[in-house]
C-alpha cells in the first residue's frame, strides 16, 4: 500500500500541516525539518495526491487550449510552443479543437471549466465572447490566441492578419498577376476575415486588378482541392491569373486540383499563395510561398500572458507582423 501524508508525519514526527508546508510552502520550515521530512518522503516513496490538492485549492495544474483544428500544423506548432514553456511554469496543457464549431468549442469549455483548469487559451470561433467573459469573471483566466482583443478587454497573442492578407496580395500583384482569386472561410472566422481585408486593401490601390471571392466552408485540404477544381474548370478568360489562400491546407489542396487537372502550370497558368508557413509548404510538389506566423512563439507568448494574469496583471495585447516566405508557387523554379 502506498504511503499516506500521515505515515510520512508520524515517521518524521511532524504535523500533517508540517508535511503540507514542506511540499508547497517550504520557506516557512526550518531547513533541518524541511530536509528530516524530505528524506522520509524519499524513504517511503510517498508521492502526494496532487488531484486531492487541487480540489481543495480549486484549482489544477493544467491549461485549457482550445484551437480552431487540431489536424492543422500551425496549430500543433502552437501547442507544442504553449505545453514546452507551461512544463517550465510547472503546469501541462490539454488540447482541445473545435473544429471551427461554435457548439464544439461550448463543450470543450463546459469540460475544462469542470476540469477546474487553472487557466485557458483559446482561438474563439465566434466573435462573442460573452461565455470567455463569464469564465473570467469565475476566477480562470483567459488569454485569446492566434487573435486580437479588439476592446483590449483581454489578453491577445495574434499576428497581424490584416498585413498578412495585404502583403499576400501586394506579392501577387507584384508578379503581375491581376486576377486573384481569394478563397477562405467561413467567414465569420475572424483571421480570415481580416486576411481578405488585407487583399482588398491592396487590390483597391491597383487599377486593373481584381479579387474574387471563393468561400470555402472549412479551412482544410478537401475544401481546397474542391475549389481548385471549380476554378480550373473555368474557361481560360475567366479562370483567375492568382489564387491567395487563407491557410496552407487550402493551399495544399488547391495544388492537388490544378495539378490533377493536367493543362494548368503553377505558377506560369496560375500563380498561389498560403497562409501560415507549415512545414509541408516547403515539401509540396509545387513549394508554396504562404505568409509565416511564428507559432510556437506565439503559444510560448499566450502561457507567459496567462501566467502573468494569475499573478494579478493587466491583460495585454501581443501583435507578431506576418512575413512572406516566396517560393516557387509564385517565383517559379
């Protein structure tokens, strides 16, 4: 049977309260007490019930992040930033997605809020955050990732999705490209909504080019490559010179249209763009410029947020500028 916190009191000849000290507030022990009960702790091989301290502190040592999709790098490249610096702060992160659904997201916070977590970082799906505001109010903080706080109500770790969506733009006008295609959605996401913003932005200060719009109802490969096949099906004088895409996933799936179409040349026929900066961008048939955010730094950013507003301080709003990475889905090979 394992030892208890009251075989290790009476072997050391101490208080259970004694005990409690020296595991959690060992300043306030004498260093012979301190070192008498570690050594009975080692001798037993007691281990302390942390799920039992944690109902009475009401808190656990675990992070909620809740993100768009788990099957997306950029966001695995998040959480692995986020759980490296949480380990080093003594706490793990639990991993939820949403799947880009609002009635998913409400449940994976109905189960962290059970969970009594000591904090949350999530990538909202909706733009109300009335649910995140009760959360808060309840005592657990929260920090918004991979998004701004517009009011600056809350902590934010975000890129500037905005210049991202113009810099994409701006690269394929650069080119010469002069019909670009947008595809993205749903558009009620907010990083996407502002990246499209950013390409109208910079499509409006070009006479002679223009953006349309290709809503897609997820951002995943499927959806690409299904939208790619519609745009290679156009004919020739309507079919665009460009297509910018709101994630790398699109992108990926755009590729596999227009190279199973056969007659279409990346970039030659049609010149691509993505967004986030995966790691298989690089490895596609077809390498694919896309707009990078620096994602591990940014969950690494969100836990330090988080920590920092346990502590008692202001929320803060951390804003990363994108960076194009041009490769040969623009440039060529």
């Amino acid at each position: 049977m394992a030892a208890s916190v009251r075989d290790v009191a009476r072997e050391a000849g101490v208080s259970v309260g004694t005990i409690s000290n020296v595991l959690n507030h060992p300043d306030k022990v004498s260093p012979t007490t301190v070192q008498r009960v570690t050594a009975v702790i080692e001798r037993l091989g007691f281990v302390r019930n942390d799920a039992a301290r944690q109902l009475r502190v009401g808190r656990s040592r675990t992070v909620g992040l809740v993100v768009l999709d788990t099957r997306n790098p950029f966001f695995t490249d998040l959480a692995h930033g986020a759980q490296d610096r949480a380990l080093a702060g003594g706490y793990t992160v639990l991993l939820g997605g949403s799947d880009e659904s609002s009635d998913r997201e409400a449940t994976l916070l109905d189960l962290f809020e059970e969970q009594r977590v000591a904090g949350l970082l999530i990538s909202p799906v909706q733009t109300d955050l009335t649910r995140l505001w009760r959360l808060r109010e309840a005592g657990t903080p929260v920090v918004l990732v991979d998004r701004g706080s517009a009011d600056r109500s809350f902590s934010s770790v975000s890129v500037d999705d905005v210049e991202g969506g113009r810099v994409a733009a701006q690269h394929l006008i650069d080119i010469g490209r002069t019909r670009i295609a947008f595809l993205g959605g749903p558009m009620h996401i907010e990083q996407v909504a502002q990246r499209l913003e950013g390409a109208q932005a910079a499509v409006s200060q070009h006479a002679g080019v223009v953006l349309s719009v290709h809503p897609t109802t997820a951002l995943t490969v499927l959806e690409g490559r299904r939208v790619g096949e519609q745009i290679a099906a156009l004919p020739a004088a309507e079919r665009p010179d460009a297509i910018f895409a709101a994630n790398d996933l699109l992108a990926m799936g755009v590729i596999q249209a227009l190279v199973m179409h056969g007659t279409l040349r990346i970039p030659e026929d049609i010149a691509l763009v993505g967004y986030d900066d995966i790691d298989f961008t690089s490895a596609a048939v077809v390498p694919i410029t896309s707009v990078r955010q620096p994602a591990a730094e940014i969950g690494a950013t969100a836990i330090e947020l988080l920590l920092g507003e346990a502590e008692g301080t202001t929320p803060k709003q951390i804003e990363f500028q994108p960076q194009l990475v041009a490769r040969a889905s623009t440039l060529g090979w």
